[in-house]
C-alpha cells in the first residue's frame, strides 16, 4: 500500500516537472528556427548582393546602370528594366547571344567598348528600337553582318574602331550598310586588320564589290562594267531636249528621248519626272541631287541594272517610284532608306534573281508595308522561275542548310510566326496580280483605285 503511493506521487511530480519545462523548450525549438531562417536569409542576401554589383543612377531623368570593371562575363538578371543607359565597358564579356537585352527595351545607350568580344549572334540586340548609341570599340570582333542590326532602327552613332577586322567577301553587306549616306556616323576610323593587302584601310573607303572578286575569279560583275577601272566618257544630256510644263505640276518629260543617263540641272521645282522608254542603264548617286521636291519619278522600260545606294538620297517626298521593265537582278542595300513615304513602287518585269542580294528588298517593303507593289517575282534561278520572291524567302528559311540559316531571336513560336509573315506575303502577291487589272495609267504614272 505505501509502496504504490510513493510510486503515485513519483509519477506527479515528473509530469508536473515536464510540464514547467515545456515552454522553455518550444521556446527553444522555436528559437533555434528563428535563426536558422535568419541564416538563410543572410545567406540569400548575400548571393543577391553579388547578383548586383552594380550602381543604379538617375541623372537629368534618365536612369543608368555603372557596372563597368566588375570582371562580368556576360549580363547579368536583376537589373532594372526601365534603364536608358547601360555602361558595361572593360569587363570580360565575350559573346553577345541572341535576346540578351530583351528585358532592357527602353534603352538608348549601350556602352561595350573594352570587353573581348568576339562574337555577336543576328539577334543579340532584339528588342531594342530605342538605341541610338552603341559602343563597340576595343574589342575581339572580326566579322559581323548587317542582320546584327536589323533591330536597332533609330542607331545612329556606332563605334567599331580597334577591333581585328576581317575584310573578306562575307563582310561586304555590312561594309556596304556603313557607306550608306545617312549612316555617316556609323564606323568611324575602323580599320581592316586582314588580308594584308586591306590592312589599315578605313571600312567606310573599301569598295565592297571588291571583297568578293577572288570568290569570283573569271566572271566580271556587271556593276564593275559599269562603275570599275574602265571609263566610259559620255556627253551630258540637257534637260532641254525634254518637255518642260507647270501646269497643274511642274512636270518634266523626258519620254522616248532615246537618254542614255538622267539628264543634268534639271530645274529643282519639279514635282513629276517621268524618263521612261529611254536607254539609262545606271543610276548614279547625285543623278536626282537638286530635285528634292520631286514626288512622282517614272523610269519604266529602260536598262537599268544597278542603282547605286545613294541614287535616291534626299528624295524625302517621292510618293510614286515606277522601276518596271528594266534590268535589275536585285536592289542593293540602302537604296530606299529615304523613301519615307512612298506609296507606289513598280517591279514587275524584271529579271529578279532570287538569292541572298534579293532579301534587303523583301524585307524593305515589308516593313513598309503600305507601299502598294507588284511584279515581284523570281526569274533566276531556273527553280524560282515564276515564283513570288515571298516563296522564295519560305523556302530559304525551310530549307536550306542549318549552317546558312540565321538563327531567328527568341523562340521557336516567333520563327513560326516570321513564316506565317512570308505565307501572308505570298498570298498579297497574288492578291496584287487581281488588283492590277483595276489599275489605270496617267502621265505614265500608275494611278490606283483601292477600296
């Protein structure tokens, strides 16, 4: 009997004891938590420190980022997206991939120079319609091409100098986009590095058809017939032999004067020039100089099979460009750069040659998509040959090796909407065979009636 009582009363009082100690040890577990989530979290902090090494600045309302000498290897996540300026100069970046400033659309300068960069993907620069400054220079690159650009519209200041330029044949579209007149910001005292007989001369002075002449060896380009080593003096055609009247516009025509070029002083206030039916087979670049208000320009059935790129400089007002039935293969790059509001344009009956030199126009209207066009269609080689220039660019882009492909930025849902944007053009190339029938001639001049 006294025995269980003792033993009764053992058992309160430790449970009376584990009871007192209960909170202290929740309190402890609860504790001992606290401060493992505080070392996480201290932990955490840290990393998204490095994360950020940078300093972020607002200076005349515009925010940028200084993260320049930080030893970064390539952009970083995190910072924020509504920069105008970014400074990244002499760090350790070396490959620029494609949608790397994706996040960043607002920027306008972009500052690279000093890096090791020596690759730079087509659509590195993606997304960012607002950048007018890019600093390059001092670096590791030796080729690029213009596609590189294609999504910088508003860049106007680009430095390329110091880098190991290699001047070869595929350099010659963007050697030609850097010689392109308005572009005469772009490239400054950059330099080839290669081969040795380019060494040390400036970019913007190379002849670009002269980089693909070893490529070639036998077969003369038609553009050197006409703009090479031999010189063809011919006399200067007056606009006199033209008829000159003012009324409604001031028009001059220079129809079936059998013009072997465009003629010269043409008098600067004329708004319609209309000089087809003639033999001109090249367009030179100050042949429409002082004819800045022109805004109708006929030159259908003659000869011509190349337009320098600076043909059209300065015709900010032209409105109606007829190149129809003449000899074109294709339109070199820049050549349309001025033509802001250009609404009718003739192709048709040209012998088009649907290859890589056929894409810089393709896309040209494209991306101004209200200019009315028609006749756009692939003459060369045999198996385009009556196909739409829009089916040819569908088929570049499905089937030709990987290698020759640029790779579309973003993802595979974008590249399958750039194919749509081909379908889409196709079917406006038959669309414009139907319209044609409604189309009337005036002065020589097609007029459209569109509802």
């Amino acid at each position: 009997m006294h025995v269980s009582t003792v033993i009764t009363l053992l058992f309160f009082c430790n449970a009376a004891e584990l009871h007192k100690a209960s909170p202290e040890g929740s309190g402890s577990r609860t504790n001992h938590g606290r401060a493992g989530r505080s070392q996480r979290g201290s932990s955490l902090l840290k990393r998204n420190t490095s994360v950020l090494p940078c300093k972020v600045h607002t200076y005349l309302h515009e925010k940028y980022l200084d993260c320049q000498e930080k030893n970064l290897v390539n952009v970083l996540p995190g910072w924020p997206q509504d920069l105008q300026q970014m400074l990244l100069a002499k760090n350790k970046i070396r490959v620029l991939k494609n949608n790397t400033f994706l996040a960043y659309q607002r920027l306008k300068i972009l500052d690279l120079q000093r890096n090791e960069i020596s690759k730079i993907e087509n659509g590195a620069f993606f997304g960012l319609n607002d950048l007018t400054t890019l600093l390059l220079q001092h670096n590791q690159i030796k080729t690029l091409k213009e596609g590189v650009f294609a999504y910088t519209p508003t860049l106007v200041s680009l430095r390329l100098y110091d880098n190991p330029w290699d001047c070869t044949c595929k350099m010659k579209t963007f050697i030609s986009m850097l010689q392109i007149p308005r572009n005469n910001n772009m490239g400054n005292y950059a330099k080839c590095e290669s081969p040795q007989k380019l060494k040390n001369q400036r970019l913007r002075q190379i002849k670009p058809e002269e980089l693909c002449r070893e490529k070639v060896k036998g077969q003369l380009d038609p553009k050197l017939q006409l703009t090479g080593n031999l010189t063809v003096t011919q006399p200067e055609v007056n606009y006199t032999l033209c008829n000159h009247s003012v009324f409604p516009t001031e028009m001059l025509d220079c129809k079936r004067k059998e013009l072997k070029k465009v003629p010269n002083n043409i008098p600067p206030n004329i708004v319609t020039l209309d000089l087809s039916y003639n033999k001109i087979s090249q367009l030179g670049p100050k042949d429409f100089k002082d004819v800045y208000k022109l805004k109708n320009l006929n030159l259908r059935s003659n000869a011509i099979e190349y337009i320098d790129p600076a043909a059209f400089l300065g015709l900010t007002h032209l409105e109606e460009l007829d190149l129809s039935n003449n000899s074109l293969h294709n339109i070199e790059y820049g050549v349309l750069e001025d033509l802001y509001i250009l609404k009718l344009f003739g192709l048709r009956d040209n012998p088009w040659r649907c290859d890589y030199d056929i894409h810089y126009l393709f896309y040209w209207l494209k991306h101004h998509y209200n200019v009315y066009h028609n006749g756009l269609e692939c003459k060369f080689p045999e198996e385009y040959k009556g196909c739409s220039v829009g089916k040819y660019i569908r088929n570049y882009f499905e089937e030709c090796p990987r290698d020759k492909l640029p790779e579309p930025p973003g993802s595979s849902e974008e590249y399958e909407e750039t194919k749509d944007d081909v379908n889409q053009e196709t079917k406006d190339d038959e669309r414009e065979k139907t319209h044609s029938d409604h189309t009337t001639k005036k002065l020589g001049v097609r007029v459209i009636f569109i509802g």
